[in-house]
C-alpha cells in the first residue's frame, strides 16, 4: 500500500511539474537566441532587438540573445544546449553539423536575389591593384576564421584566382567584418574580405568613408545564413517557433537581414559551400584542422 501511494505522490508531482519531466526540459521559459560576433557585440544586439521583441510577443515568453565571443563559441553553444537557436553562417552550421544533430528551418530571402548574398575584397582608393592577382605578395585581412563571408568566400575567390594563403599572400585574422574595413581604410593592410551586406551598411552609416576605399572583387552568390534548431528541443515548441519566423511581416523585425521574409531552410542549402571548403582545403592543407 505504502509503495502505489508513493508511486501516486510522484506521478501526481510530474503532473503538476514538481518535478522534471523529459518534455520540460526541452520546451524552455525562456527562448535563448545565439548571434554571430560579425560585427561588435552592442551593434549586433542592438540590430537584433526589434525581432527580440516581434519572437517575444509572439511566442508570449521571455527571449534573450546572446552574442558569442567568436563564431565557433555560438556553433558549439548551439551544439551543447546552451542556446535554443542561433542564426549561423553557412560555415559554422557545416562545422557544427558534423559533431550534433542540428536542424536549421529558416534563412531570409531578398527581393531579386532570393535567399542569398555576397562577400567583396576591398582595397584602399589608392591602391594600384586592378584583380586579386596583383595582391600577390601582399597582407590580407580576413574576419573571423569560421565566417563564410568574411573568410571562406574570399580565400575561395584568392584560390580561384592562383593565390594561396601561405604562399602567395599572409593572411591575417582580424575577427569582425568592421575590423577588416577599418584595417583596410588605415592601411594596416593591402586588401580585406567582408561580407557585402555589411561593407554597404558600413558606408551608408558613415563608419567608413566612401572615398576611402573601393571593391576589387565581387563573390558569387552564397546560400544565405540559417536560423538553427539546438538538439533535443521540444518539437511543439519548435514548430510555434518556425511558424513565427516564416510569418514574420514586421519590416523592422526584418530590416537587420534586409529580408523580405523568412524561408523554410534545409541542410542541403549549403552544398556549394561545402564545395568551396573543400577546394580552399585542397590547396591549403593548414585549413584542414578547421573544419575536421
């Protein structure tokens, strides 16, 4: 008699959420939001509070975000349970997705681009360079050694055009797309890859002046980043939290991705990238202990 009242007590106690349940501890009272370092931390909180406040209201709980100190602690804080979602280039989801069962479910779209975007190679005005060629031999200032935008890509588009880190160019790591312009500008350096999006907003905020530099190079099109599932989380809670990201209408909520909307995301939307890792890979064997 003593153990069925006991085992009424507990499953009374689970009912009433006295204690953990497996559910519980997959649908958070809090959603926490992991955000990549691109630029400073303040900057990136501060673009992002307006779809903070769109996720709040809408899924009616707290939501925090939460700016890693570079991209592989967001990836590995995702990974680990830390954060619920995080947005991540398409990089640092391939380097991740190889150690945990990720899942992402949505990227922003633009008007006649679609779900993509771009990284460029700056110069100085002044410098005497005309193609990625004539940088042989010279410092380039790349962000943050697993941004897409702001490392990959332009060592890809260096590759492409016969220069190999190492060999043919030093490689210099600054962390943030701001950090490499402003290298860039003072003339730390000969040349610098970023993301497009961010060198554009660079300029029209005044940060850099438009007389101070100029692109030498354009990327093709990239698969644009992808807002990322941690493992194990509630599947009700992340079908509400998809929903809010897919309906998303708030032109301020989607103003930081220059988005028009947010679209259902899947793993094979990053193969090409995958493709240009392998070639930067390929040619430069130091990049190897990267992405293992």
């Amino acid at each position: 008699m003593f153990k069925t009242l006991l085992r009424l007590c507990c499953l009374l106690a689970l009912m009433n959420g006295l204690l953990p349940t497996h559910a519980a501890e997959n649908r958070p009272q809090k959603l926490v939001i992991g955000l990549l370092p691109g630029e400073s931390a303040p900057t990136v909180m501060r673009l992002n509070e307006p779809l903070r406040a769109y996720l709040e209201k809408q899924l009616d709980l707290p939501v925090e975000l939460v700016v890693g100190a570079n991209y592989a602690a967001t990836g590995e804080a995702l990974r680990f349970g830390r954060l619920d979602i995080a947005y991540l280039g398409p990089v640092t989801y391939i380097l991740q997705a190889k150690r945990a069962k990720l899942e992402p479910f949505a990227r922003p779209s633009h008007d006649l681009v679609g779900p993509t975007f771009q990284a460029v190679v700056i110069v100085p005005t002044d410098s005497p360079a005309h193609s990625l060629a004539d940088l042989k031999g010279k410092d380039i200032a790349f962000g943050d050694p697993a941004s897409t935008s702001g490392t990959w890509v332009p060592r890809y588009m260096f590759a492409e055009a016969g220069l190999v880190s190492g060999r043919d160019y030093e490689l210099r790591v600054l962390g943030a797309h701001d950090a490499v312009a402003f290298a860039v500008v003072h003339h730390k350096v000969a040349a610098g890859g970023l993301s497009m999006p961010i060198y554009q907003r660079l300029l029209k905020e005044g940060k850099i002046a438009a007389d101070s530099v100029r692109v030498l190079a354009e990327s093709p099109a990239i698969p644009e980043y992808m807002w990322t599932f941690r493992p194990g989380l509630d599947p009700a809670f992340k079908k509400k939290i998809r929903k809010a990201f897919i309906d998303v209408t708030d032109p301020e909520a989607l103003k930081v991705f220059r988005a028009q909307s947010f679209i259902p995301a899947d793993d094979s939307d990053v193969d090409q990238v995958r493709h240009w890792v392998d070639v930067i890979v390929d040619a430069n064997p130091d990049a190897a202990a990267i992405v293992k």
